[in-house]
C-alpha cells in the first residue's frame, strides 16, 4: 500500500529535526575530501554547476560584476500577448531576489541599452532562439547578462540558473560583501518533459497558506512547473465549497493525530494559485475519490450507504472509506464540488485521485469513474488520476500518475499503448516522504529506504516497462504528510532529493551522472543555508567543509 500504518514521532523527535538546521550530525556529514572543500570566494560558479543540468553550455573567458549602477532592462512587444508586462514582472523578481543582498538599487527599466541584466522576450519567428515555451538562452560577456526567452516562463527559468550562478550569499535578506560576478559564457536551455511536479499533502497534516508559498519558492529554483495539492483524505478537507459548507469546517477541523487541522477559504486558494503563477507553477488541486473520503463522509450522512456518517478519522489507515457509488446524490456532491473547484482553478487540470479504493468493488470502482471523468471534462479541465485509473476505463486525453515501485503493471503499459500520458512517482524513487535510512526521524519505509542517490538514477523515459518513450508526460515528487508537520519536516524530506527530481525532468537524458550530480547538489548547500532550508546532509554527496 501508498502509505502504510506510520508511526507518529514523539515530540521530542520532532523538535531535534525542526531544530536541526544546517547543522550535519556526525552520522550523516559527509568525509572531508578536496571536492568537499569550500570554493574560492572570489572565482565565479562555472557555468555548468547548476542543478537542474542545462541542455547546453559554452564557457568563454571574463566574467561579468553586478556593481552599484547596473539596470535591469526588459523588452518586450506592446501587442496583445503581454509580453512587455510579463517581462517587467519577472524583471521585478528578479530585482526583489537581488536587492537585499547585493544593497544595489537595480532600477528596472524598458530603456534600451548595451549594459547590464537584459531580459528580452521576444516572439517566435522575430529573431528568438529556437526554443519552447520554457526554454530560455543565457549569454554572459563582460558587458552584460542576457537572458532571451520566448515566453515569461523561459524568462523566469532563465533567471534562476542566473540565481545559482550567483554566490549563495546572494540568498541571504542582509546586505553581503560580494563580489556578484558571474562567469562568461552561453547557456541555451530547455526542459526534457512538459510536466515537472510537486506534490504537497495538505489533508493529513494541514499547512496554511504562508507556508505553501515557502514550498513554492524553493521549488521555483530548480524549474519546478506543476505544483499538485492533495486537498482531501480521510484526515482532513481542506477547500471550502460553498455548496457542501461542512466538509471544510467539520471535515477541515482535525488533522492526524487530532490536531486542529483547517482548511482554506476561496481566497487563501485564489492566493496560492496566483503567487504559484507568479514563479511560472501552475496548481493542480486533487479531490480524491471515491476511496480517502472519510473527512466527507464525516461531513455528510446522505453520502454513505447506510445515510449514517461516521466520526472523523485522525489515524493513519488507508484503504477503509469509500463513496456510495449507487446513490444519486454522490454525483450530485461530485458535480459540486469540481463546478467550483475548476472555477477556482484557472490551470488545465484537475486530479481525483482513484488509489486505494479497497473498499470499493471493481465493478462499482469502473462504474464512478466512468461517471465522474465527464464531469471533469464538463468543466473544462483535464482529467489527472492515480494509475489505478488504467484499470478503470480512462477518458480520451485523461493523464495516469504512477506510484508503484517498479514498472510492470499491465494496465498501465496497455493504457500508455493507447494514448494515456503518464505522470512517473514511483513511490521508491521519487516519493519524498520515504526515510532516507532507518534512523531518518521522519517519513515512512513501507517502499524502502530511499537516499538520494536512489532517487536520483533511474531514467522516466525507460522506467514502466514496454510503454512507449512519448507516453511520459514528465515526473513529479509527491510528499505525504502523516509524520510531518512543519515547513521544516517538509524542507528535512526534501532537500536534498526535490532537486534530482527536478533534473531528470528537466534535463537531456544525456546529462543525468551521478557522480556529476552530487557535486553539483553538494554545492547548493551553501545556497540552502542562507535561504535557512532544513535539508538532510546525506553522507553520499560531497557537502563544502566550510
């Protein structure tokens, strides 16, 4: 099973990790070794050591110092695209990201000129680089910085391998010393798959609305476009729906081991999506159906078969709770609740989830999502189910998130066979939430011990076995949270495994080593300190000593 009985941690272990920092334990640092020694302060970050690995680098010679007068410039057409105000948004960032560190003003302006940070958008067929929608060309002379895209979100990817080209420091909300120099050279860019996910857990464990940005943030760096909420399970419903009021406040009013729980109003969510649209993510919000439904069953009596509604539920069992597939009104509830949902939503997609249905029969599991794809499509969105919906019938155009371990389900070969894009989560590669060994204070084992190097080798375009290479619609990194509670549990299981995701998404297939890999992780460490990320110190990547 996705997520076996965990054992809740005592408080006290939950304080050791919240607390822990950047701090490695003895058991964890890593040896000391010349890879693991500091870099020289003053020699500028080689143009390859980012993460994820770009497509293509050329060196040159020289550098490029920001210094106290240098302009960010953005173009942009006036037409009807938005081009110019999407670059003068991402241009803000940019400046938002640089200032505090550097003290420099970095007046953002549409004034032409050979010097300083360029941003440039500039349309296909007019001059651009060969490039997609997230594609984006990094060129760097002693002049200037210019970063060329075709669409703001080349733009914004562009500007963050210029964040990691920085020093870390660059991270830190004091004014530092610098210097900001960066190497001399092109970068020419784009992603490998479409679809670079996220998963966040907000149903067994409830995090508010600040917290999600937190999460959005760190996964901007690294290109992360999808972020996918779980906004309901057995635990917990965390969206308001005006039309079935009480699965938020009775449904939302707990979380696992009995806290308070809560849930979000439709302005914290219009909040989220808008802040994630801002760093290029869309939000995929999931409702999962018809298993992991006892927070609306709890709600809402005439939901269950027998028109009685069972307490709420703060363990962590799966499996147990099912919709009333016979009753009318469950697809009353359904249509409802995606009607206002997808209004909400101005991605897409709209996951509803189809794991776990164990108390579901086969013929009554086919029978709803027969049902309830067409709503989805009603509403204008793309149908996103977990791969059990290779089992079922899946609608034309509906994408299948895999979670098993290793690749050889039949229905999901045959289902990739006949048109069905396929998320990969394989829960022993890239689930965020498994232990990283057996004294890893958080997170769950029932899919193994999972360290980063674990996460990292394996390849998306090869892992389900027979189906075909185009199938693969991209990866994502799902974090289940029955053991976690705080942004610092969410940071200590992902870091530093979120990031070698993000590149075997991103990245050509040809650019995915190992051992390339994990100094160039290892030299985010220092990134990651200042931007006070709680990260694991694997003692398999090479961390700098100082």
């Amino acid at each position: 099973m996705r997520r076996r009985r965990a054992r809740l941690l005592c408080s006290l272990l939950l304080t050791v990790v919240a607390g822990a920092g950047t701090a490695a334990s003895s058991a964890s640092a890593a040896p000391a070794s010349p890879s693991s020694a500091a870099p020289d302060a003053a020699a500028p970050t080689p143009l390859d050591r980012v993460v994820p690995a770009p497509a293509s680098v050329r060196p040159a010679a020289g550098s490029y110092a920001i210094h106290p007068d240098t302009p960010i410039r953005v173009s942009g057409s006036d037409g009807s695209d938005g081009s110019a105000r999407s670059a003068r948004r991402v241009a803000d960032y940019l400046a938002t990201v640089l200032r505090p560190a550097t003290g420099y003003r970095l007046p953002v302006t549409a004034r032409a000129g050979g010097d300083g940070i360029r941003l440039r958008l500039t349309p296909k067929g007019a001059g651009a680089p060969k490039l997609g929608a997230e594609g984006y060309r990094l060129e760097v002379t002693g002049r200037a910085i210019t970063v060329t895209a075709r669409a703001s979100a080349g733009l914004f990817h562009g500007v963050q391998t210029l964040r990691q080209l920085l020093p870390a420091s660059i991270e830190r909300t004091t004014r530092q010393a610098g210097p900001w120099r960066i190497s001399a050279g092109t970068i020419t860019d784009e992603p490998r798959y479409a679809w670079r996910g996220a998963m966040l857990d907000v149903s067994r464990h409830f995090f508010g609305v600040d917290q999600v940005k937190r999460y959005i943030d760190q996964l901007a760096l690294y290109k992360i476009n999808r972020l996918h909420l779980h906004l309901s399970d057995d635990q917990g419903w965390r969206i308001a729906i005006d039309s079935w009021p009480r699965l938020a406040t009775h449904g939302g009013s707990t979380q696992v081991g009995g806290g308070p729980g809560g849930y979000y109003t439709k302005d914290d969510y219009r909040e989220i999506v808008s802040y994630a649209a801002g760093r290029e993510l869309t939000v995929v919000p999931e409702i999962d159906m018809p298993g992991h439904t006892n927070a609306a069953l709890a709600s809402y009596a005439e939901l269950n078969c027998d028109g009685v509604a069972p307490p709420l539920y703060t363990g962590t069992e799966v499996g147990f709770s099912s919709l009333c597939v016979p009753k009318d009104v469950t697809y009353d509830f359904v249509d409802d609740v995606i009607r206002e949902l997808a209004a909400l939503t101005p991605g897409p997609y709209l996951h509803i989830g189809g794991d776990e249905a164990h108390s579901t029969s086969h013929e009554d599991y086919v029978a709803f999502m027969d049902r309830v794809q067409p709503v989805v499509a009603k509403y204008g969105k793309t149908v996103v189910g977990w791969h059990q919906l290779t089992g079922a019938h899946p609608a034309k155009g509906a994408i299948a998130q895999y979670w098993g371990t290793d690749g050889s389900e039949k229905e999901v070969t045959d289902a990739a066979k006949a048109g069905t894009q396929l998320i990969l989560s394989p829960a022993n590669r890239a689930y965020l939430d498994m232990k990283y060994d057996a004294n890893t204070p958080l997170g769950q084992n029932w899919a193994g011990y999972v360290e980063a190097k674990q996460s990292y080798d394996w390849d998306p375009g090869t892992y389900i076995k027979d189906a075909p290479a185009s199938s693969v619609l991209g990866v994502e990194a799902p974090l289940w949270t029955e053991t976690l509670e705080t942004s610092a549990h969410i940071e200590y299981m992902a870091f530093p495994r979120l990031p070698g995701i993000a590149e075997l998404g991103w990245s050509p297939a040809s650019a995915h080593d190992w051992e390339s890999y994990r100094v160039r992780v290892a030299a985010q460490g220092p990134r990651w300190d200042a931007m006070g990320i709680t990260y694991y110190h694997s003692p398999q990547i090479p961390w700098p000593t100082s």
